[in-house]
C-alpha cells in the first residue's frame, strides 16, 4: 500500500517537472541520490570518479526525462543510466574496463563454469563480529573484488535492496542469468570472508541463523 503511494507521489512529481516545474526535480532525486553513488561507487572504486559519474547521471535524467515512458519505473531507468554513465568513465580513464571474468572458462559462455568451495552460507554470522571496523572492511573489499558481472548484480539485490524485477529492469538481463549470478557472487563471497568468521558454537549460530553481515555492517 505504501509502495503505491510513493509510486503515485514520484508520478505526480514526474508529470509537474515535465509540465515547466523544474524545482521539483531535486524531490523526486532525493531518495535515490545515495543508491545512485553507491552503484556508481561499486562499479568504478574512486570517489571523485563516482561523484562525476552521478552528476553526469542527474544531468542526463534531468534532458531525457520526457523519454521516460513507463512512470513506475523511474527508479530502475535512474540507476541503468547511472551504470552507463559510471561504466563509460571507466572504460575512458582505465584499459583495463573489464576483468578477467572467464579465465577458466569452458564453454566461452563469460559466465563461471566452475564453483567456489562451499561454507556456511556467509549470511549467517555473528552480529557482533560484523560490527566490528576490520570485518566492515573486509566486507566491503569482498564486494569490491568481485567480478563486475557478480558485483552488478548483487550490489542492486543485496545492498540496494532492489527486487528481482527492478534487477532485471536495470540490468536488461533475463531473470535465469540475474539469479545464477547472484548466486555466484554469494558463494564467491563466502568463499572470500569464511577465514573471517569462524563457525560459533552451535546455540549462537542458531541464535545469529540468517544474520546478513552485510547490514549489519552498513550501520
């Protein structure tokens, strides 16, 4: 219920900036102005270039809006234009746009053929570790090693909280690749943070069962 009415509010805000009320721009940016760094952040790694990727971002949905044909979905067109954006001041300032993400690769495909070993799903951990600075770095540097094609996905599913849809909306991927590389990435990740994390005794990990570090960590 209160999802519709954010929607309508945004349409509403929509409809009077496309009507000559500029001013209202800056209300209908305000929510996603953190989730839009945030992505740019994750793909290029440098403040400065993420501040530039975003600002070139608010300046292109700021001209294009009137393009924009599907009202509800503002906030997936908002982040697809800050991945292009962020995606193409990588590609201009560094050679090396892409990582290595099918070394070892059989099938040509891209995508991994071979998977990390498995730990405990690296969701369910202590919260009073995640708390801690080194583990909140560690999270973060985890994140930031993943492959871009893994990092993408679950940065907007796991930290910016978007649902399946509006994944697949931003990423203009079918929802079987969104899901199989969001799974990757989890194990990738668990893979990289479960020497952090030592298993508890078995009260406190079921006490901490479903713990998602990463949250806690952002607070």
């Amino acid at each position: 219920m209160q999802k519709a009415v954010e929607t309508e509010a945004e349409t509403e805000l929509i409809q009077r900036f496309l009507a000559g009320e500029r001013e209202v721009f800056h209300d209908l940016i305000r929510p996603y102005e953190r989730m839009y760094y945030r992505q740019a952040y994750s793909i290029l790694r440098n403040q400065e270039d993420a501040e530039e990727a975003v600002q070139q971002a608010m300046i292109g949905i700021f001209t294009h809006l009137s393009q924009l044909t599907e009202r509800d979905k503002f906030k997936q067109w908002g982040l697809r234009i800050v991945q292009n954006k962020a995606k193409m001041i990588w590609k201009r300032r560094r050679q090396n746009l892409y990582e290595s993400i099918d070394e070892g690769s059989s099938d040509g495909s891209g995508e991994m053929t071979s998977y990390p070993k498995q730990y405990a799903d690296w969701r369910e951990l202590p919260s009073e570790a995640a708390e801690k600075r080194e583990v909140r770095e560690a999270v973060r540097m985890a994140i930031a090693e993943l492959p871009e094609i893994y990092r993408e996905v679950f940065m907007l599913r796991d930290v910016q909280q978007l649902n399946l849809a509006e994944t697949i909306e931003v990423l203009g991927l079918n929802e079987s690749v969104v899901k199989t590389r969001l799974h990757r990435a989890r194990i990738m990740l668990r893979e990289s943070l479960s020497p952090i994390f030592a298993k508890p005794e078995r009260s406190v990990w079921e006490r901490w069962k479903g713990m998602n570090p990463w949250f806690a960590a952002r607070r």
